[in-house]
C-alpha cells in the first residue's frame, strides 16, 4: 500500500475530481514532490500551521492563483506532548495546542471572510475519536481535538447565513506516518512502512470492521463533506473509524452476549407461590 498522509490522500482525489488545489506543508521536499506528482492543478505553498501570516498566505494563494476558493481543509497534526499530566511543561502545551487547535482557528479565521463574501463554502477540520473520550490519545491531544469538534460547532452556527458549511472529521486509527511516528520525508522510511503493517495485520482482528483505516478512508469522507451531497450538513463532527467507537469487535465478545439463548420468564407454579400485597 502507499506509504502517504491523509493530506496528501485528500489532495489527490480531490484533483482526480476535477478541483484545484493548494497545498501547505512545513516540509518543502515533500510538499513539491507532492504538488509535482499531481500535476499543474495542484501548488505547493510553504506553510507553518502556528504562524497566522503563513496560513493567511496559504489560504490567500487558492483565489490568487485559481480564482477562487471553495473548500479549506484543516488537517496538520502530530502527536504532540505525551506522558503524565505532571510531566508536561508549559512549553510542551504551547506548542501541542499551537499545532492541533491553533492552526485550525487560524484557518477557519482567514478563509471565512471569502466565504462569507461569495456566500458559499466548505471548511473541514480533521479532529479525532480522541476528542470524544477518553482513552484513545495522550491528554493534550485529546484535549485540543475536542476543542476542534466544539470550535467546528460554534464557527458553523456563525457562518451558516452564509451558506458556508463547517464540519469535522473525527477518524480512528488510521495506517498513516504520523502512527508509524515518522515524518513523510523520514530517512527512515522503510522502518515506517513494517511497522504499519505490522498495525495493518494487527488490526484485522482488533478492529470491528477487520482492518486498520487508510488515509483514503479520510479523504472519501473529506470529499463527501466538501459536495453538494452534504449541502444541508454544517456543525456535524464525522465518525470515521471502523466501528472501533462502538466497542469490542462482536467475534470477540462474550458467548453470553454473541450466542442465541431461549428467554425465561418465571411463572408462580401456583397460585400459593404468589406473593400478596
């Protein structure tokens, strides 16, 4: 399988439909080799999601070089600071929720005014199942994909007169670099890609729905929010995961709950076994 990010997955269908698109990415190579393997519809813009004129750049070059814009996704993300809560310095708070919440508020902040102005749109934030529970990411992680699922809610109601549209995706464990811990462009690569399949293979038995999500996944559900077919859904936050939200895979529950059993209501043998009141 292709060894590529959601953003990346994303950008590719996207031009395969018929859209031009502008891609941001702190990684110059990678980016430009992106942009250069999808062709003359797709440009590459250098972009530091935690610095606000770099994305007000980024969204800018869309209408600047294709005339318009349409569609923002926010996606940039990584781990961010992990460990117990007393481990975590300031510093390491600064830069999780700079990456994971600020950028998004900072893209949302720039495109909605040329939404608004042309009165149609579509944002979409990539959030995380983290941000609905516990027990899936590390605290900071959890804590800024649940602050993009309510900041998707708020900025919806703002901008739905407008008829622009703000949802989230909220994916499940996806086979990406960011799980396998390496950066796209990482030297190390081929280390990347075993330990995803080794994910892979693990998740056919973990995961309900039998295997583990691709960035692909993410991107079909990107495209559907960014379509006329999802043109009365705004404020929505998108389970994408497998069914992994839904519990333990049914092969592996309990005979008691997954094997068929008579049901048996007790009846008084007679009239003396009946209690009075």
């Amino acid at each position: 399988m292709l060894f590529r990010s959601i953003g990346a997955a994303t950008a590719e269908l996207f031009i395969a439909e018929g859209a031009s698109v502008v891609i941001g990415d702190m990684q110059a190579t990678v980016g430009e080799e992106t942009a250069g393997r999808l062709g003359e519809r797709c440009a590459f813009q250098p972009c530091d999601v935690t610095k606000e004129d770099e994305v007000a750049a980024l969204i800018a070059e869309a209408p600047r070089r294709f005339g318009r814009l349409d569609i923002v996704v926010n996606n940039a993300g990584f781990g961010g600071a992990m460990g117990p809560i007393a481990s975590i310095s300031s510093e390491d708070w600064d830069i999780t929720f700079d990456v994971l919440l600020k950028g998004v508020f900072y893209g949302m902040k720039h495109a909605a005014p040329i939404l608004q102005a042309q009165g149609s749109g579509s944002i979409i934030s990539t959030a995380s199942i983290a941000g609905m529970g516990g027990g899936v990411g590390a605290h900071l992680y959890n804590v800024a994909k649940a602050a993009v699922i309510q900041l998707t809610t708020t900025v919806a109601n703002e901008l739905a007169e407008q008829n622009v549209r703000v949802n989230a995706i909220c994916p499940g464990f996806i086979a990406t670099p960011l799980y396998a811990g390496k950066p796209l462009g990482s030297a190390g690569r081929d280390a990347a890609e075993r330990t995803l399949e080794k994910a892979r293979t693990a998740s056919v038995d973990a995961q309900p729905m039998h295997r583990m999500g691709e960035p692909l996944d993410i991107a079909k559900a990107a495209l559907f929010l960014a379509s006329d077919d999802a043109e009365w859904i705004t404020g929505h936050a998108l389970v994408v995961d497998g069914g992994f939200r839904a519990g333990k895979p049914w092969r592996k529950q309990a005979k008691w709950l997954t094997e068929p059993h008579p049901i048996r209501l007790y009846r008084p043998r007679s009239e003396e076994h009946t209690s009075e009141l």
